[in-house]
C-alpha cells in the first residue's frame, strides 16, 4: 500500500506539472483560422508556422524540434495546392527578427560533460487558441518530456515580444535541460528575460542606420521537472528587410563576381575587355551541356570564342561558385530564349497559308489536286490515338496548302478533337531530308504506310524528327493529330540535306485524291464507340451512383475511413490541409449530410485510417494521430506517431496511404522528381518505398523498393496489399504490383548502382499509357455480385474506375485489366467500402495533367451494386497454349466462334532511364482454334507465338458479340499481363 500511495503521489505531481503548463483560460485573436500549418518552408522539409499575430510569425523544424525563424511578414504559400503551380513549395516573406540554423538545438548536461540528446518531435497540442509543442530528449533509455508554448506579448509602440513557456517532466537526477538560443533585434541586454539560466557565450554589437543593435548567441537551462519562462522584446523594426529569393540570389552572384576578378573584364550590360553578361546569355543556349562547358572554361581559361583576348584561368574558385555564376549569366536571356524556342518550333511560313472547307456533296471533279485533304472529328473525350471508322463522318473536311496551324487557326475546332491530313509528297529529284513533326498536343506521321514519327501523349508544343532518304516521284502520307483541351498546335516541317534551319513544308509539295474529301455531318453519338478502344462515359450498368456530399462541400479527396459510428473521415489535398468528418453520407439527399472540420494545418494529407476510433493522418513527410480531449467534437492533439523516414524540400516527395494490418500501418514515398517529369539526382535514400510503421512505437522499416509515384495502397484480392504506381523514368507504362517483402519494382532512380543485377518484382498488371491507364490511385478490393475477389483502383487522369481479376502462377499474381465505369465527377484518387456496403469515391484535380479532363477538381460520391447483370468480360486466365475469357451471360447461340469475333495482340515493356516507353515486339496473335464451354459463359482462345513477358491485348467484335439477351457488350477490351505461361498442374488446377 505504502508502494501505491508513492506512485500515486509521484503521478500527481507529473500530471500538475504539466497541467501548470497548460495555457491559462483566455480567448487570443489569430490573423487567421488556420493559424498553425505544416509545409516545407524556405527549402526546408518539416516546417511548421504559427501565425500567433499580424506582426508575428514563427516557424519551428519539427525534425528537431527547435526555432528556426522569427518574423514580421507573413508565408508565400506556392506549390500545387496552394497556387496549382508544380515545383514550387512556401517562402516566408517579410522582415525577420530571428533566423536560426536547422539544426537539433537540445543539450543535456550531466556533469562537466554536454550531450546532444536524440530528440523526438510529438505532435502539438491546440489548447484555448493557444499551440503547445511537444518534444522527447532521449537519455539512457529513458524520455525526457518538454512542452513548449510560445506567445505573442503586446509591448508598446516600437517592440514586438515573444515568451516561450517550456515545461520539463522524468528530468533524471543530475541531468540538466538545455537551449540553444540566439538573440537578434534586440537593442540592450533588457530586452530578454527569463526565469531560467541564460549564458551568452557570444555577444556582437552592429549598427543599421546609425540605430545600435545587439546580436547574442548562448544556451539557456530549463528548470528541472518545472517550468521555465524565456521572453524577447523585439524591435518593432526589424534589422533588415529580408530580400526575395530572386534578390537573394542575384546578391549572392554578385558577390561571387565581386570576390572573383569577373567585374574586371566584364560588365552585365556593356563589353568592356571582354563581352558582357548579356551578350553572353544571348550567345549560348541555357543547356546543361553548355552550362558544364562555360564552367570549364571559367575555372581552366581560354581564348578564341570573342576574339584573341584570353579569359583568366580561375583555379581557386570553388566549381559550385562557378555553376551559381554561369547558371545566372545564361539566365538574363531567359525570356528572350523561351520565345525564341517557341519561335523555332513553330517558324514563320514564306508563304500564305490557306484551307478550304469543301461541300462533297457539291464536288463534280474528281483525281488529283494541290494541297493536303483535311479531316476533323470531335468526341466527348480523347484519350489518344485512335482508327477512325471508315463510314464515320467528320464535322470539318476541306483542303490545305500546308500543315502548319495553331490556336485559332482552328477555327470552331477547340477542344477533343481528332484530325488526319493526308495526300501525297511529290519531289522532282531524290532527297535526304529531316522531317519534323511539331505539335500539341499528340500526333504522328504514316509515309508510304510506314510511321516514322510518333510524337504521342498529352504535352505541350514539342517537336519529334525522323531522317529519311525519299525518292523521286510521289509518296503518300499521313498525318493524325489529336487535342485535349488548352493550347494545340501542329506543324509539319522539313529540313533537306544542306540547310541549317527547319522550315514548313511548302505547298508545292502536296497533292491529294478528292475522293479523301468527306461528307461531313453533326457530332455522332458518343455512346456509339464508348468502352471500344474509347473511354466509357457512364455509370456502370449494375451500379448506381449518388452524390456523397452537399453542394457547398468541395474536397480535393486526399484520404477517406469511416468511423465505428458510421461517420466519414476525409483529409483534402488542399490549402488548409484539413480534416473533416461527414454525418448521413448514406441519406438520399446529399444536403442534409453535416459536414464538420475537425483540423486542419496538414501538410498535403494523402492518406486516412481509422484504427479503434482513433483518427491517423498521413501527411508529407508525417504519420499523425488525432484526439478530441475535451468533447466538443474538435481535434486538439496532433500526435507524431513517426516521422522516421529521410525527407527533402522537393515538392514531388509523397507519402501515400494509408492501410493497417496487425499492429502497423502501410505507405509509400515518392520519388523527387523536377517539374516536368525528369528524376531529380541525387534521391533521398529513403524515397520509393514501401514503409511499415509501429502502431507502438513508430519504428518504420521499409518492406519494398523500385516505386516512383505510387499514389495508392489498398487491400485487394485474398485480403492481401496492391499499389498502384505511375509512369514515368524506369517506368514504361503504369502498373499495379503485389505489396511483397524484399521486393524490387524496378525503378533505379534512387540507388542506381545499388540495384544494379536486381531480379525486378513484375506487375500483376502493365496500365498501357492513355489506354486504360494514366495516373492509377487507390486499389482495393471488389466483391459483389458475379464480381469477387476482383479488385478496383481509381484513376486520376484517365478517369472512372479500372477493374482488375488476377490468379497466380508459380505463387505469383498475374492478371487482367478492363474498363470498369466512367461518369464519375472527378478523377478519383480514394475509394473506400462503407458500412452500407457501397463504394465511396473521392475526387481530386490540378491543373496540368493531374486531373481528369472536362472533370470538376473535387468530388465524393458513392456507388452502389444494383443487381442488374452488365454484358461484359468478368475475367481473362492464362492457358497454356492461349487464354480462357469468360463471361457475365452466356453467349448468344452462334456467337463467339468466329475468329473475326476476336483481335489479339501482345508487346513487352522494357523500363530505361527515359520517360516512359513504347511497346516492343507488337505483333498480332493468329487465333489457331476456338472452343466455347457447354453453359457458353466460357471461350478459349488458342494462340500462336504467345510468349510470356508479355502484355496480351484482347479486344472483341462489338457488332458481332452478344450474350443470350441479344445485349451489347459493355466494354470490348482486356489488357492481360503475362508474366508466366502455365504449365502442368497449373492448367489442370484452372
């Protein structure tokens, strides 16, 4: 008893020390509703701001747990959810009173001896409008607790304060807390104070403007198991104005040209001994092949380019100084170089350009004349190259003189349209020539029935060359070009053998049949091609689809879970990073659904999981748990559950989720990766992974590697964990790969060396690019009706809902990927089961190509099995000679016997350093025999030449396949991954 009583008496005392820290009982004005935010902030990872006031501002590094910034000003907030810019990421911006390394600041000191303890940021708390920080100092198996509470101190006209209350708690016996601390703004030793031991260990008096200022540096010891109060007073104005970046950079260039002898040969404007900055960036393209050469000849000399007068060799200048240097001379051109490339990719004809609508109707001629036959079909939606049917009318036909047009000079033509120039190129005499196809978005280029030019996918103006020897006479050509929406633009150019430039291929050149003339007509039917090699544009029949969310709520879904209670939790990829729960998502009126947010401040939550009533938050570089400690409803503990992963300030760096299994939650870390595409090199080491994380503890390990930009984990099929992962470098096509331990998904960008020799874990399914694929998100699993054990993922670009059915050979899943359902509104990013058994869909959009096309940006919807039976494909098995594909409805008598009843293709991927990549080794499958099962619910298709390693393509015969009740298919394609022909009991298993 008496044992209890102690620990009693020792528990009371903790709980008061801390409950002394606790703010005290008053309400504080904040200059915003979201008032404490986490970010990356001025290059750093790890960020968090508190807006305590209009005049003050601080940020803290939540790596480790110290002040890096004190200011008056407020946050840039830029970067894909904040301004929809991609690379971007917060600046602070105003005029700083503290800036302090990043660094651990935390001492411990035992003795004459200082230690550097391992320091643990956990989490906030937001008690009575005030932010309690807290961190664990690690000693001899032992956590040291600290809270922190910083505040705004109104002081007069000309000072603005700052107290920072700590609170310490299990401080062993000869064991002392300390602070790092620096001290500027200040102008006597009176403007600080604390109730602490303050030594300053370093003391500097500067002058700005005549006004003294002190600037101090020391470490501040906390009182032991209690409270400490530290206070500065700082000047209202601060001592310098803090420069923009671009400012700062340009500051720093010149002081590098300063320190060098640079300013004595040259001036930026004006040649002096030698040529100035501006005639150089005007000289040399900003590439980094001539940024590597310049550098070379600034650090070794040289003489010849601007006449005889030698540069002076600069040994003693450090390279990266060099780079910095030469980086911002090539930059002062810049936006004469960028409109000088637009320029050249699309050149100034010598000639008019001209076209001719044309009445087929109306036209007595026939045979050959000049110029090219155009024709242009419009559709709901484009997805990428396509074969137009012969009988299909377009909604413009006319004739050019040349191919050469951009923006308006499509007249009515704007967006998801599809053109097709052909003719024939006519030369007097045989010439080697360059030709140049240009456009945006995609297009490609047939001469003689053979493409020599694919310049395909959703992009902006970019050009693609082929060199080809044409012979004398006439050669017949084709030119498809597809648009999207935005810009658009195509042009087709040349550059014989001798000249410098590319130019528009000139009228003379050109000849066409009238009979490539067209009967034009009004937009067909949308529905006639929908789910055959196009996108569907509806609900899936046996699923109907209700709104989950009332008209003024309009979430970036980045995660969703339900509650035991049957309440939606979802986090927004937006600004506010927040979180908000939704009461009566299952009600037949979406407007009577309450929506509630409970937090905010997350750095780009992507990931949500509910685990015995607890609300977890994957954020940016964070895994968070959330608590409501007094009732109302509102989270007031943000707890760090881990943040044990490596992290850079690149705005590509994920963390996507979330699932839970046993006592550990799943992610995956993205790759950094630079606007535009390219990987950055080199990687954090920690970056495309699979991490498990200790519900306990937060220990982390990482279970797989070889990801880029897995954007989703879900259970799937057998209760087991599927991601889904984008294209990109290493990455031909997207995929969905079996969450295994030790695997490798094949990506090198991270550890080049590291993996070479790596035996790559093969996808359970390829996602051909802008086929049934373009940026995969969550899968998860799919079992109703004649649906089970199936999976789903979403799909962010491509749209709508993919389904997936999957079986394994030699222990390995392989699969089958078919097109699922379309009028979703919004590209769905997370999918989630609810406790009324419908699917829970999230929407979410960016500009660029983050988005689905002609989608809103937001959306929440939910879908549910009907019972009706849809006419389609519900599952593709790999035999050993061929495939087995069968059905939701039998057969309609007759049908499916044919060969003509059936396309077969296959190709191969091969993953390189380039950006995506095409298919390899496309062939057709000859279809050598047909046997259709006695229920007819079932065809096997015997192929010749099928190889494993392959993707085989199956497409049906849409006006020749029906079921018994004479219905339609709902869609005519398979993408089936071959990784493994089986063999043996496998087949017999089957």
């Amino acid at each position: 008893m008496k044992h209890l009583s102690a620990i009693a008496m020792l528990l009371g005392i903790f709980v008061g020390l801390f409950s002394s820290c606790e703010p005290p009982q008053r309400h504080v004005e904040r200059p915003r509703d979201t008032w404490v935010l986490r970010s990356v902030l001025d290059q750093n990872p790890r960020m968090m701001s508190i807006a305590l006031h209009d005049n003050l501002w601080l940020a803290y590094s939540t790596q480790f747990g110290g002040l890096y910034k004190v200011w008056d000003g407020s946050v840039n907030f830029e970067g894909a959810v904040y301004t929809t810019a991609h690379g971007p990421q917060p600046t602070s911006s105003g005029a700083p009173f503290l800036i302090q390394t990043v660094e651990n600041p935390w001492r411990l000191i035992v003795g004459d001896e200082t230690i550097t303890p391992e320091v643990q940021y956990r989490g906030h708390t937001i008690q009575n409008n005030q932010v309690i920080l807290n961190y664990e100092l690690a000693y001899k198996g032992q956590k040291i607790e600290v809270r922190e509470t910083p505040e705004y101190l109104p002081i007069g006209a000309v000072k603005t304060g700052l107290e920072r209350k700590f609170m310490t708690a299990n401080v062993p016996e000869g064991v002392e807390v300390a602070l790092k601390v620096k001290l500027t703004s200040v102008q006597t030793e009176g403007d600080y104070s604390t109730d602490g031991q303050l030594a300053f260990n370093e003391s500097n008096k500067v002058e700005v403007e005549g006004i003294p200022f002190l600037e101090m540096s020391g470490l501040l010891k906390l009182n032991k198991n209690g409270e400490t109060t530290y206070t500065a007073r700082f000047t209202k104005r601060p001592i310098k104005a803090q420069l923009p970046e671009t400012a700062n950079a340009k500051k720093e260039v010149e002081t590098l040209f300063a320190q060098s002898d640079c300013n004595t040969c040259h001036n930026e404007k004006v040649k002096t001994v030698g040529p100035s900055y501006i005639d150089i960036a005007k000289k040399y393209p900003n590439s980094e092949d001539k940024l590597q050469e310049l550098i070379e000849k600034v650090l070794e000399g040289g003489s010849g380019n601007w006449g005889q007068v030698p540069m002076t060799p600069h040994p003693d200048l450090a390279k990266e100084d060099a780079a910095k240097m030469v980086s911002y001379i090539l930059s002062l051109d810049a936006d004469e170089e960028q409109e000088a490339a637009v320029n050249n990719l699309m050149p100034a004809p010598d000639f008019k350009l001209s076209f001719q609508k044309m009445d087929k109707k109306s036209m007595t001629e026939a045979g050959e004349q000049p110029g090219i036959a155009i024709n242009a079909y419009v559709f709901p939606s484009i997805a990428g190259f396509m074969e137009i049917p012969e009988d299909m009318k377009p909604v413009v036909s006319g004739t050019a003189n040349a191919l050469h047009a951009e923006d308006s000079d499509f007249g009515e033509l704007s967006v998801n349209f599809y053109m097709e120039a052909t003719g024939f190129l006519n030369l007097e005499e045989d010439r080697k020539v360059v030709l140049r196809l240009v456009s945006d978005d995609g297009s490609r280029m047939f001469i003689n029935g053979n493409k020599i030019i694919h310049n395909g996918g959703f992009h902006a103006l970019a050009p693609k060359e082929a060199e080809i020897t044409l012979k004398k006479g006439r050669h017949p050509f084709k030119v498809e070009y597809y648009q999207g929406g935005g810009g658009k633009a195509v042009s087709l150019q040349w550059k014989p053998y001798g000249e410098d430039e590319f130019s528009v291929v000139p009228p003379e050149l050109f000849t066409y049949n009238l009979e490539d003339i067209k009967e034009t007509k009004a937009l067909p039917d949308p529905n006639v091609l929908a789910g055959d090699t196009k996108p569907l544009l509806a609900v899936h029949p046996s699923f109907d689809l209700a709104q989950a969310r009332p008209e003024s709520f309009q979430p970036k879904v980045g995660g969703m879970d339900f509650l035991p209670d049957g309440r939606l939790v979802v986090s927004t990829w937006d600004s506010l990073g927040a979180i908000y729960v939704l009461e009566g998502v299952q009600a037949d009126n979406p407007e009577a659904i309450k929506v509630t947010q409970v937090a905010a401040g997350f750095a780009e939550p992507l990931g949500v999981k509910v685990v015995e009533g607890d609300i977890y938050i994957l954020q940016k570089q964070e895994l968070t748990r959330l608590r409501d400690l007094n009732g109302d409803g509102i989270m007031d503990e943000y707890y760090t559950v881990s943040n044990d992963w490596k992290v850079s300030a690149n705005f590509h760096e994920f963390a996507f989720g979330l699932e839970y299994k046993d006592g550990y939650f799943y992610a995956t870390l993205a790759t950094a990766i630079q606007p535009g595409g390219a990987s950055t090199n080199p990687q954090i080491p920690d970056r495309g992974k699979v991490v498990k994380i200790s519900i306990e503890d937060g220990s982390t390990e990482f279970i797989a590697q070889g990801l880029r930009t897995p954007n989703g984990i879900g259970v799937g099929v057998d209760g087991e964990m599927f991601i889904a992962d984008n294209q990109g470098d290493w990455l031909p096509a997207s995929k969905i790969v079996h969450v295994q331990k030790g695997a490798w998904y094949g990506s090198r960008s991270v550890d080049f060396e590291g993996t070479e020799g790596l035996e790559e874990t093969r996808p359970v399914v390829w996602l051909p690019q802008d086929e049934i694929g373009n940026s995969p998100s969550e899968p998860i699993y799919l079992n109703v009706g004649p649906y089970q054990n199936q999976m789903l993922h979403g799909e962010v670009t491509h749209g709508g809902l993919k389904r997936v059915f999957t079986e394994k050979i030699n222990g390995q899943y392989q699969g089958v990927v078919f097109r699922f359902t379309q009028g979703i509104e919004a590209g769905v990013n997370r999918v989630v089961w609810g406790p009324d058994d419908a699917l829970y869909i999230g929407g979410i959009g960016n500009p660029g190509n983050w988005g689905h096309f002609g989608g809103k940006r937001y959306g929440l919807q939910r879908m549910k099995f009907n019972g009706k039976s849809t006419f389609e494909m519900l599952a593709v098995r790999a035999q050993a000679d061929g495939v087995e594909i069968e059905f939701t409805e039998p057969l309609k008598e007759g049908v499916g016997e044919q060969a003509s009843d059936y396309a077969v293709n296959q190709w191969y991927y091969l993953p390189t350093e380039n950006y995506g990549g095409p298919k390899l080794d496309e062939k057709v499958l000859n279809i050598s025999d047909i046997q259709v099962s006695e229920d007819r619910k079932k065809v096997k298709l015997q192929l010749q030449g099928m190889e494993s390693g392959h993707v085989v393509y199956i497409r049906l015969n849409k006006a020749t396949v029906k079921s018994a009740k004479d219905q339609t298919l709902w869609t005519t394609e398979a993408w089936y991954t071959m990784n493994r022909i089986p063999q043996g009991e496998e087949v017999a298993r089957q």
